[in-house]
C-alpha cells in the first residue's frame, strides 16, 4: 500500500499565509486575485465546520460543537461533596427533586460486588466475631475502598423489628477479610448492612449490601413506638422539625437539648454534625443520611425525600462532650 500523503492540516497554535505556496508566501497580482483567494478559503472552512458540526455526536448544524475529554477516575478520601448534604452509599447521592432517594441494603450483590459473611449464627448476648469479605466482579476480594466520613466502611446492624440498633466500625485484614466483635442481645433474624465505596479497577463504587444474621431462641417481636416529633435518650430531649414525604425532598432540624430544655452544642462526628439512618419497616430498605457543613440556629439541617409511603424508624447519631449518642423516632409518611 503506498504511503498516505503527508497531512497539510493546521492547528490553531499553526501560523496561516493566505496565498502561499510550500511555505514562500506568493504575491498576488491584484486585489480581485487577493479577494477570491479568500472567498474560497471562508467557504472550504465553513463547509468543512458544517460537516464536523454533524460528526461530533450528533450536533445539529449551525450550532458550536465542543469536545471534551473524559476524566480519569482517580482515587480519593471521598467520592462525594461533604461540604453538601447527601445520601450515603448510593450511586445518586444527591436525591432529584420528587424522586425521592435511593433504597439499599436489600441485596447480597450489586454492581458486581459481593457481601459474603463466614459465620451468620449468633448467641444471644454473647460476643462474638462477625467476619466478611467484599467481592468484586472477577471473584477476589476486594481490598481498597474509599474513605467517606472517615471510615472506609459502614456497618449496620439491627433487628427485624427494629430495635437493637448498632452503627459500627469493622476493620479490614490484608486479604479484604472485615471483622469486629458484635453482641447481639435478643433471639430473632439480623440484617446486617455495609455501606461503602469500593476502588475496583479505577472505578469508584459506592453501594450497600445486606445479609441476614440469625440468634436462636424464643423471638418476641417488639411493637413500634407511636410515631412522635421527640424522644429522650440518656440525659438528652431530641426533637425534630419537619415531614418527610416522597414528592420532594424536604429539611429535616434536630434539636439537642437537655431534660430542662437547654441547647446542648452538638459536636461533629465522622466528619458530619450527626448521621441519620432511615429503615423501612418490614424489608429493612436502608437510607443514610447527611446534614448540611453548617449548624442552623444550634440544629442539625437534614435534606431527606422518603422512598415510598410507609412506616419508619430514623435513627440519629450524634456527639456531645466527645459521646455518641442515638436518637430513635418512629415516622409514617403517606
């Protein structure tokens, strides 16, 4: 095959001569020569714009087309804006308006990855060793995960009636292997939830997965608290302002005080002035929501849009004088 001619195209940082020839600038013999010489040229460069107007994706012509070059994903301590409020461990971490907000939890696997616990029976009120690994879609485990509030992983665990609530903290061996002591109190069936941002092969991906954790004996289900706009826990009043609802998203305030009604300051704690964790009742779908950088009036502003009408119980966590602590409200949104 003979060689392809050598390419004559220009880039705009190429120096242009009008008229001439290999390089040596020609030298028009009369104005008329110089004119139609440009009139050529503006009409071979408008047809030429016309055609990689159409070419480049599908531009319609007579409008600019831009070319852009994607980014590489690269690696960092977090994959989402934490300066904003947004829904932890969902591919859509900031919800659309009316389209509520992503549910998960619900599912071993999910985007190719994997939840696989080693042991899933437990005593009551024994402490005992939960370990899991991650696996990604060619079958090994996964070992790098971003670190989104200050961890690289989530983990809940709660009971099927909702109570027994637990926000952990596992710790990742070399080979992906998770672990952390849990004591689970009561007889009944578990969910489990970890909420994470794994790094497989340049791609960042952030998901929940869920499996089911069962203690032998007698199981008591426990009714659900009538839904309230306050609870008290330890030596503090929690109160909430606002009415989730599954056509927009709306704020959510939190208001620490103590038992006689004084502010108490909230401190930040994994990285966010609290953490709300929203469950469905039944199939325990998991929302894990996070507030506004700011206090607003002493309150803790969250943005939230219930995935469906139903029942629920929220979950606040929050820190005062350097203790967690764990408000609980039961929520009916219609």
């Amino acid at each position: 095959m003979p060689d392809p001619a050598p390419s004559t195209a220009h880039t705009e940082d190429d120096p242009v001569v009008l008229g001439s020839v290999g390089g040596s600038p020609s030298v028009p013999q009369n104005a008329g020569f110089r004119f139609a010489a440009v009139g050529a040229l503006l009409i071979v460069v408008l047809f030429a714009g016309y055609g990689l107007g159409r070419l480049n994706n599908g531009t319609a012509a007579g409008t600019s087309a831009v070319t852009t070059r994607a980014a590489t994903p690269t690696p960092s301590s977090s994959v989402i804006d934490e300066s904003q409020p947004h829904v932890h461990g969902t591919t859509n971490p900031v919800p659309a308006a009316g389209a509520g907000v992503a549910v998960g939890g619900l599912s071993l696997s999910s985007q190719g990855l994997t939840l696989t616990p080693v042991e899933t029976t437990f005593q009551a009120g024994r402490r005992q060793r939960l370990e899991f690994t991650i696996h990604g879609p060619g079958g090994a485990p996964v070992t790098t995960y971003a670190v989104v509030h200050d961890k690289p992983l989530h983990l809940i665990v709660i009971r099927r009636d909702l109570t027994g609530f637990q926000h952990l903290h596992p710790e990742m061996s070399a080979d992906g292997t998770w672990s952390i002591d849990l004591t689970l109190s009561e007889p009944g069936s578990y969910r489990m939830i970890a909420d994470f941002t794994a790094l497989v092969g340049g791609a960042e991906i952030a998901t929940t997965l869920g499996s089911d954790l069962t203690v032998a004996g007698d199981y008591v289900p426990v009714a659900l608290p009538d839904a309230a706009r306050a609870t008290t826990t330890e030596s503090y009043r929690i109160s909430y302002e606002g009415t989730p609802g599954t056509a927009s998203t709306q704020p959510l305030l939190m208001t620490v005080t103590d038992t006689a009604g004084k502010p108490v300051a909230v401190e930040p704690y994994l990285g966010a002035f609290g953490h709300l964790v929203v469950l469905r009742q039944n199939d325990l779908a998991y929302v894990h929501v996070h507030p506004e950088n700011q206090l607003v009036d002493g309150k803790v502003k969250f943005w939230l849009a219930a995935p469906s009408p139903g029942t629920y119980r929220m979950f606040f966590d929050f820190q005062v004088a350097g203790k967690v602590s764990t408000a609980t409200w039961t929520v009916v949104v219609s």
